[in-house]
RNA sequence: GCCCCGGUGGCGAAACUGGCAGACGCACGGGACUUAAAAUCCCGAGUUCGCAAGGACGUGAGGGUUCGAGUCCCUCCCGGGGCACCA
C-alpha cells in the first residue's frame, strides 16, 4: 500500500479525539507543565502563516507528552470585538452568530493540521460565563481607586468610532485601521496600570526566558525616568511652579522656562499681557494640532513668551517664562526648565527664539565648549564634569547629580522623582461587542458599581445595527434605563464597553477551571499550575496585551487571588510567514489578484490590461492576495507534509517566505518513510546479524535520539528535521546495503516514528500500529540515547599546516596525543608543506585538528 | 536621531563553547526505470584556474586579536523592527 495521507489522518484525528488524549485532570499529581498559545480572535479563516504558530505548539505539546509531563495545552476565543460588529453592520449577521460560525470553522481547521487541545477547557470571552468575572474584576478594582471615570484628552480614531488606549495609536495612526487618530477631550474609564509602573518595570528583570527585544520594548515602553521635581517662584504671582528635570546637575544654565500651552498655571502669568487675545488663539490653535501634527519632527517648534518671570533658585536670576508646544501637558509636570546648552530641543527652541545660552557642563579633561560657536546642544557622552555651577563646580556628572538633588531637598524646594512615560489604561470602547462596564450612574447616588450577585451585566441581543451613529447599546433601552443598586431611584447604566485587552490580560488563568460558577478562578489550582510554563504567540504583542496582563495579574496578586507577580516564565514569539503578493504601478500600487498575474519570462504582468506588475514579499494578508489556504495542501500532499514543511521553513523565530515548491521536499521524505516501513515489513525475520552495518546503524540512532531532543528543547525545529532525515537516510542506506536483521531495523524505524511523531503524527501513528502496538504513539515514552553507543570509535582528524588544510586522517577516538601527532606530521599529503622548513608550535585539538605552525 | 536584531551558494538554511564553511532541503544538470510522461531511485554541483591530480579565492566592506575567525573586538555600508520632542 502506499501512502495515502488524506485516508489516515481522518483515521487518526477521530481516534484522538475519542480518546481525548489531549485532556487532562487538573488535580491530578504529578510535574505540571502549562503551555499555551495566545488565544485568537476568531476571524474564521486560517492559513498557512497561522499554521505556524498553532503546529509549532502542537509538536511541543506532543513531546513533552512524550516525555511524561503533565501537559495542559488549552485553547479558547478572544471572542469580542469589532470585525464582528461590522460584519453585523455589512451582512445583518448578528455578531455572536458570526462569532460562534468562525468559531466552528476554526476548531475544523484545527483538526485538519491534527493539533491537540483540551477542548474540555475552552472558553470564549463573549460567554456571560466569562465576561461576568472580566465584571467582576473591574468592580473590584473600582473598589480600589484602581478604575476610574475621568476627563481627559484621549486618542479618537472617527473610522472605529471609538477612543483608543495610547498602546493602541502606532504613529498617530490607529493600531487596527489606520485612520488618523483625533484628540478629543472626553469622560472615560481607565485603569490604574501607572500605579504599577515600578513593579512592571522591576518585574522585567526576572524574565530571563523572555526574548530580549521584547524586555526591552517594555521598558521603552514604561519608560522609567529618575530625576527631580524642582520649584522655580514666580514672584509676580507669589506662587512657584515645579518642573521636573533628569539633569538636575545643569540647573546652573537654566536660562528659561517653558510650559506646555495647557499647563493649568497657563492663564494668571498671561493675564496680565498686553497681547493676550493672540496667545490664547495660539493656545487653542496648539490644542487643536493632532498628535501626528504636534510631534512631527518637520514641523519645528512653535512657542510664546508670556511676559512673565520665575527666578532660578540657584542663580537667582529672573528667567523668561515660555509657553512651547513641544512641552507635552501629559508627562512630567508639563513645565520644564530649559538648559539649551545641553538639552537639543531645548537649544533648538532658544535659537529659534533668540534666548540666551549658558554652558554649565564640560569635558572632564578638555576645555568646555564655548557658547557662541555651539551649533547643537553639547552632550556627555564621555566623562564629564559641572562648570560654572556654584558649589558643585568641579564635580563630576553623577556626583553633581546628587549634590544639586541633596541640596534641593534639604532647602525644600523640592525632592528627587522618579517618573514614567506609561499612561493609564484607557478601556471605555464606545462599541456593541465587548464586556459592558458594571456601573450605573445615579443622580443621588453618582457612580454606582452592579452589586457581584447582580452580576453579569448581560449584553442583550436585541440591538439594532446601523453603523455609524454611535454606540447600539445606548439606543437599548430595556439595557440603559435600570434602577441604582444603592437607593433604587431610576438610574442608567453605561453604555461603554471594555476593551478587549481585559479579557485577555486574565484568561490564561481562567483556564485551568474555566467552569467556575462561584469564582473567577479557583485559586489553589491555579497557583499549582501557574505561571504558564510556556507562552506561544507573535511579536505584535509585545507591549499591549503582555504588559496589560502583567498588570493584571498584579492586581490578581493584590487581591490574595494569586501568589506570582509574573504570568509567563518563557515566552517564545514565532516568526511571520510572508508571501509575494503583487502591485500595479499603474493602478496606484494596488494589489492585484493572484488569479489576474501572468508571468512571462518569469515578469508578472497583469493579464486583464497587460501592466507591468511589481512583486512584493509581505505578510499573508486577503487584501493582498498572497494568502495560501492549508486545504488545498492538506489535499494534495496532507497535513503531515504541510506541517513538517512549516516547521523546516526556517528558524521558528525568523521570519520565513512560503514557497509553493519547496513543500515537495518534505513530502518526499514522508513517502521514503513509509517506503521504508513497507520494506522492512517485507524483510524476511530472523536472518543473522550483520555487525558492522548495525553497529553503524545503531549509533546513528542513538546520535540521533540525543540531537534530536536538544534541538527540540531548544526550539530548533528546522535542524530537528534536518537530523531526521539524515537518520532516515541511514536506514535507507541500511536497507539497501545488505543490512539483514529485521529486528534491527524494526527497532531503529520505531525511534524515527517516535522522533517524528511530534511533527508528522498521522503518519507515524499509522505505523507505529502496522507494527503491532496497541497503545498509541502520542502515549509512548520519548526515547532516552544510550550515549555508550552513540560513541564513535574513530574520528576524523585535520591537519593544518599554519592554519590552512592540507590533510586528514583516521584515528582510534581517545588515541594518545603523541600518536595523533606523529600520524599528522608523517601524513602524505602533509609532508610537501613541511619539507625544509621547522616546526616552531603544535597545536592538538583532541579529536578535532592538528595546526602544525612551521617557519 | 536613539535603541535592538540581521547580512553565509541561484533559493530556504546549517555550523551548539574560536577548530574540515555550506549539513539538510528546494531549484538545477546528468543517469537508471518507462513506449512515453509523472512518480521513484542513483550521481553531480560555492566561485575560479586546470584534461586531471591539485591549486587559488570565498560567510556585506575595511581593519584588528589569534596557531586558527562565519563565530571575538573596532570602524563603516545595507536590510528589518521598535521608540520618537518623554525634559
């Protein structure tokens, strides 16, 4: 018989399930490991690039099986959000029904790549069973000071009709659409998460199993600044302003002050300005600029005196006060003070403005820059050391650093600062499909939580899709118009919804007893079996939803419900899949439909108009045609080839470009395994043992078993394939170079089943039962290599003559050191290049070279 | 601008701690089987000089350390990602 994958693997996915070998019993004893892929939205569609990430945790899941771990692999629906709500707008589909359809074809598509979940476990966070915890969470954190209602400018994208957390905004564009994100002045709900920027930044240092980039994008990201908060008097006024300065040492050459146009200290210094009607429009005129405009680096700064002075509390001088709209209103004090000399933005304000320069910081061993000829604000890269600054003249950076922030705390104006560029959480969305936000507002009462036995707050279903105007739960009556909880009086609920990042910053826990009716989790299995032992999932998330639930999963902490800080030990982002796509040159750059692309002589022309075409290799995406649906794969060659390919591609982490071509390859090799099995079935039992060629074999095999564990433990998925299709190249060898023993090489194809099964299961499966055993393959134990006969007995030694090949030799491994040199000097084709000349060093690397150094 | 990560055959890549560069594949060339094709199997192949034996060159560029560098150090070029007036 010959290999009929498509046959098989329905064979295999129905045993699987029946047997629900992927399900596991929390309580049970035994070392726990948690794995888990990041739960996805569930667009309906998967392909070829999804693949990689679900396959690449199904091999793992299947080996560490294998190797006797208990394994909770789970697997459920980042259900709410918006494509679900627009296809209800598009197509009158409500959402949950299309939500609940692409649910359904997902978990097909799942079966078809053969992957295990415990399906026992699933969840969807559009399910009251699970919004209501999400409820219930927030309720407790209201209760905490740690959500809360305020006013404040925030991201509006006008396509989504909705506000954005700042995480979501990439360029001042929005994060999921693109469009231009408006700044708005809006009430809206947020989460505490600066309260936690300490601990969130403290907590990177333990996440040593996380990648690197990541850590770091955090950090950026949270972007903890130590410095000190300074008061400068304004006389006129009798009051002070603070800024808050990282260099507190450059005081000394502060030689102004600027605020940011929103600054609340704003309207009393400009009351009193001849001009003032024209810095007020200027304000407003600021205010309105975009994020996009304001911070456009080509936009240059725009700034205006005030007329009013505050006194440098060093030099005592009067320094101008200046309102700058590069002076960002949400981050510090929105003051600072200005030192142009060395601060660039600062220098570039002063010169545009024509304010003075003063240098107060110089090279350690060099002369300090003079201000008329700076031409850019002067920086220490290098040592460097206060001039002109006072009592700390002489002092170095650091140590100028500390003195200026002792003193200004000790003559108390002022205290050092630690400050961080994170913002609160924005989770009000104003949008139909997520989690409503259990609050009802009151006129006496005010801002009334839903009491936990009320809970949850359902989401009806009865609302009308129209698009556009605003948010369908406001225009539901029967959802807005309710009763306070406190006093009973006719009271309104609100109407926004949570972003949907909170239902993901928990769900990781809700896992492990995800049919908890009393509680959101049961604590005392979930401190067994977290923190997840091994997270799955792309780079895109590397600030959003991984900071989100490490936050999360602080608060968790702090309520008594959980005993870790951190929810992810390892974390392993996998690599794009890209594919060429095609764009018209004349059509704008559009993308153009695989089905409209001709080549000719290899150049893609557009066959409808005959236009030349541009390719481009870019991420798997429907609106650029270069997306490779798995079902046409999984047909023609099935999902073992489909997933082994997926694996070999390139490095899990690297990104990697489909090739329709390469996939043959893999495929290729699975026949030969199964050629292989159907020849050595056929091998006559019992004829006499050959020693060399099984001993050869043999050591293949335990070679093998060992390369093969650590490239797996490693992620090296690509080389643990590579070294298995060496090792079944071997037993080809084997069996078509007159190895007789059927034993043998029944018990050598076994390992290579049992290597194998994590990334082609169907196929192994399937043999693994043609050879008789009743129990099956993903049950069986990982084999352990037996490294006394891995053991080579001769090694191949090089010579080099001053560093440059000239020659090898065989020799018993472990010979003696003067042997293997003497074997190297008198090798044949070494002896040419030492003729004449002495031998003035020798290096021996056991088993490895010789370099003879001659002169 | 700042911070990360990369750059190895025609292509995807390998080389784990400084020790035979290009394993394993794709594509390609030659051969076997076949009426033929597909499938399968075998052989070849970094570039270059040479009939060959063999030699020279070769991991983005240049320099350095070392008996020996894809791997370590310095400078630069190119590609990708992140942040971007964060005081």
């Amino acid at each position: 018989m010959s290999y009929e994958p498509k046959t098989i693997e329905t064979k295999w996915q129905k045993r699987w399930a029946e047997r629900r070998v992927a399900e596991i019993d929390v309580s049970r004893p035994g070392e726990k490991y948690y794995m888990l892929n990041m739960f996805p939205y569930p667009s309906g569609d998967l392909h070829v690039g999804h693949g990689r990430n679900y396959i690449l945790g199904d091999a793992l899941f299947r080996y560490l099986r294998m190797r006797g771990l208990s394994v909770l692999n789970p697997m459920g629906w980042d259900a709410f959000g918006l494509p679900a709500e627009n296809a209800a707008i598009k197509r009158g589909i409500h959402p949950r029904e299309w939500t609940v359809a692409n649910i359904a074809r997902m978990k097909r598509q799942f079966d078809a790549w053969g992957i295990l979940y415990d399906w026992s476990k699933e969840l969807a966070s559009c399910d009251s069973g699970y919004y209501r915890w999400n409820q219930w969470l927030f309720v407790r954190m209201f209760e905490r000071g740690l959500a809360y209602r305020a006013k404040s400018p925030v991201n509006w994208c006008p396509s989504c009709q909705t506000v954005l957390a700042n995480e979501q905004v990439r360029e001042g564009r929005c994060e999921r659409c693109a469009h231009e994100v408006e700044q708005k002045e809006l009430e809206q709900w947020f989460l505490r998460i600066t309260e936690f920027a300490d601990r969130l930044d403290a907590g990177l240092d333990q996440l040593t199993e996380w990648p690197e980039q990541v850590r770091l994008q955090q950090r950026n990201w949270i972007g903890r600044s130590v410095g000190a908060d300074v008061q400068f008097a304004i006389p006129k006024l009798g009051k002070s302003i603070t800024v808050f300065t990282t260099r507190p040492d450059t005081i000394y050459g502060a030689t102004f002050m600027v605020l940011a146009p929103e600054h609340p200290g704003v309207a009393a210094l400009i009351a009193d300005h001849p001009d003032r009607a024209a810095i007020e429009a200027w304000i407003t005129h600021v205010r309105n600029q975009t994020n996009l405009e304001r911070q456009a680096e080509t936009a240059g700064k725009e700034g205006r005196f005030t007329g009013s002075y505050a006194v440098n509390p060093f030099t005592n001088e009067e320094i101008p006060i200046w309102l700058g709209n590069f002076v960002l209103p949400q981050y510090g004090t929105g003051a600072i003070m200005s030192v142009p000399a060395h601060d660039q933005r600062d220098f570039e304000f002063a010169k545009q403005f024509g304010l003075p320069l003063r240098v107060v910081v110089a090279p350690a061993d060099g002369a300090a820059p003079v201000e008329s000829e700076l031409e850019q604000a002067w920086g220490d890269k290098e040592a460097s050391v206060s001039v002109n600054s006072g009592s700390i003249t002489g002092l170095s950076t650091p140590r100028a650093i500390e003195a200026i922030a002792t003193e200004i705390e000790s003559r108390g104006i002022g205290r050092r600062t630690v400050r961080y560029r994170l913002r609160d959480w924005l989770i009000s969305r104003q949008r139909y499909w997520g989690t409503p936000i259990p609050i009802v507002y009151c006129e006496a009462c005010g801002l009334v939580p839903v009491p936990d036995d009320q809970l949850p707050v359902q989401l009806p279903l009865d609302v009308p899709f129209t698009g556009r105007e605003g948010n369908p739960l406001a225009k539901a009556k029967s959802f807005v118009e309710t009763s306070c909880p406190k006093c009973g009086a006719a009271a309104r609920r609100e109407t926004d919804t949570m972003d949907t990042f909170v239902d993901s910053s928990w769900y990781f826990a809700r896992f492990v007893t995800p049919r908890n009716e009393t509680a959101i989790f049961d604590s005392a299995v979930v401190n067994r079996w977290l923190p997840v032992d091994q997270y799955i999932g792309g780079v895109e998330h590397a600030i959003l939803h991984l900071l989100y639930a490490r936050f999360i999963t602080r608060v968790l902490h702090d309520l008594g419900l959980v005993t870790f800080e951190e929810p992810f030990r390892r974390l392993f982002n996998q690599g794009m899949i890209t594919k060429e796509g095609y764009r018209d040159p004349s059509k704008n750059m559009s993308w153009v439909p695989l089905g409209e692309v001709e080549h000719r002589d290899g150049i893609p022309y557009r066959a409808t108009t005959g236009a030349l075409l541009v390719a481009e290799v870019a991420k798997m995406s429907k609106s650029q045609f270069n997306v490779v649906p798995p079902d046409e794969l999984i047909e023609r060659f099935g999902a073992d080839t489909e997933r082994v390919y997926t694996l070999f591609i390139a490095p899990p982490q690297d990104e990697a470009a489909w090739d329709d071509q390469a996939i043959i390859g893999q495929h290729r090799f699975l026949n030969r395994v199964w050629n292989y099995g159907e020849r050595i079935v056929a091998m006559a039992a019992g004829a006499a043992s050959d020693g060399e060629a099984e001993t050869k074999l043999q050591r293949r095999r335990h070679q093998t078993i060992a390369g093969v564990t650590s490239r797996i433990e490693r992620f090296n998925f690509n080389t643990a394939i590579s070294s298995m299709m060496e090792y079944s190249n071997a037993i080809g060898d084997y069996l078509s170079q007159g190895g007789s023993s059927r034993e043998t090489a029944i018990s050598c194809f076994e390992t290579l089943l049992q290597l194998l099964h994590p990334f082609a299961p169907h196929l192994t499966e399937e043999w693994w039962e043609k050879l008789g055993h009743e129990t099956m393959l993903v049950a069986s134990s990982w084999p352990v290599a037996d490294p006394e006969l891995a053991k080579e007995d001769f090694v191949t030694i090089v010579v080099q003559v001053n560093g440059k090949l000239r020659g090898e030799f065989e020799v018993e491994a472990g010979a003696a050191e003067a042997a293997v040199i003497e074997a190297a000097k008198s090798n044949a084709k070494v002896v040419p290049y030492l003729e004449g000349k002495t031998i003035v060093k020798t290096i021996h690397v056991p088993g490895r070279l010789v370099n003879l150094v001659v002169k």
